[in-house]
C-alpha cells in the first residue's frame, strides 16, 4: 500500500496545535486509502547538518543520531509517495527542529533525488491571525522544491499555500473551522495527487 508520511515540527508532543492539525490532513489521507505515519520529530534526537559530505557518497551520515539510525530507512522507503510537513510558526518561519530535519534530507537528493516526484505539502499553525503561516509554508515549499518534488495546495475551494491555522482564536485551534478545512483539504489532495 502507498503511504502518506506526516512530519511535525513542534517541540511540544501530544498538546502541540500543529499535531492536532496534522492529524486531521492524515485522516484524510487515511480516508482516501493510504497508509499513513506520523513522524513527531520531538521524538528524536537529531543534530544540524555539519556539511561532512558523507552523503555525497552514499545514503548516510557521518553522525550516527536518530536522523541516521531512525529516520534514513523509513524515509526511504520505495512505498512512500507523499510527505506533509508541519511546523508551528516561529518568528515567520518554520521551527529549527523542522529546518533541521530537512537540511538532513539533503542525503536524499544527493543519492538520486529519491524524493523526486514525491508529493508534497505544507501545515503550518501560527499563534497570531495574521503571524506568517504563508512565509513559514514557503520554508517547507523550497526545500520541496528543492528535492524535485511535487507540491500541491489544499486544492479549490479553500486552495492556497497548503493548511494554515490559528492557534490563538479564542475558543482554542479546534474552533478554527477555517483553518481546519485546509487541513483537510491539504490531505485530500495530497492523497490525490499521491495516487497518480
Ligand atoms: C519562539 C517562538 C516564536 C514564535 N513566533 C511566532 C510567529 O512569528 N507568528 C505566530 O503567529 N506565532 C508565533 N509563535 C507561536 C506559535 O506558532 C503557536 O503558539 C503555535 O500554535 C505553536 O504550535 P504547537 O502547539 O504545535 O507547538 C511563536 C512561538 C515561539 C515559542
């Protein structure tokens, strides 16, 4: 079966507003047939890229952490087809814990862009209305791009820059409907395009 991996960036675990978001984009997933995996990257110890160049030569890092021992065999699975990538807003970005991780991935690229042509799309929640959830979804955006992957929208009729939510809507995230429907329809469509 093809599958869907959720990566979230928050440090904050099972209270985090952007895995609460990433869930909702994985049920959908989920719904239209795929197997998915949440990857909550607080889980694991994972250094910067210290540019060793050990992946020029092959798929793996001179820095034996979770990113090496962990993360390699599952992102390289030939069944994945699509990634969302999620990340509360930090400062108009996304966290460092996210960055990191896809600095990581520049392994993947260089073994033969095996992310090429994997489906891609961006979640990101943000404490203020208007605090730089699109500037954030960018981050994500060029690193996909990056690695020749193909990134979608949350499609019509909300279609923009992927999910983008509002944590500090006064009845708390799960009452930011708006924003959950992109959520939703981030994962409907990358499911979409993941099965062609
Ligand atoms: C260091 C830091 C920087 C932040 N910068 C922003 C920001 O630029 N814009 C914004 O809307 N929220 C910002 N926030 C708030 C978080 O994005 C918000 O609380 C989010 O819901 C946290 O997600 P989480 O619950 O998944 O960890 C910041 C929070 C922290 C800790």
């Amino acid at each position: 079966m093809s599958k869907i991996i959720g990566i979230c960036g928050s440090p904050n675990g099972k209270k985090s507003t952007t895995l609460f978001a990433l869930q909702k984009a994985l049920e959908a997933c989920a719904n239209a047939g795929f197997e998915t995996e949440l990857i909550e990257l607080c889980q694991y110890k994972i250094a910067g890229c210290i540019d060793c160049s050990t992946c020029k030569k092959e798929l793996n890092c001179s820095q034996k952490d979770d990113f090496t021992e962990q993360l390699i065999p599952i992102l390289a699975d030939a069944s994945v087809s699509g990634f969302i990538f999620a990340s509360p807003v930090y400062f108009g970005g996304i966290t460092g814990q996210l960055k990191t991780f896809l600095d990581r991935t520049v392994m993947f690229r260089r073994n033969g862009f095996l992310f090429a042509n994997k489906v891609a799309g961006a979640l990101t929640v943000g404490r203020s209305r208007h605090g730089g959830q699109e500037l954030a979804a960018m981050d994500v955006i060029h690193a996909a791009l990056i690695h020749g992957m193909v990134v979608v929208s949350d499609a019509a009729p909300t279609s923009h820059f992927g999910a983008n939510l509002w944590s500090g809507i006064p009845e708390g995230l799960e009452s930011d409907a708006v924003g959950i429907e992109t959520a939703i329809n981030l994962g409907i469509n990358v499911a979409r395009h993941a099965g062609k």
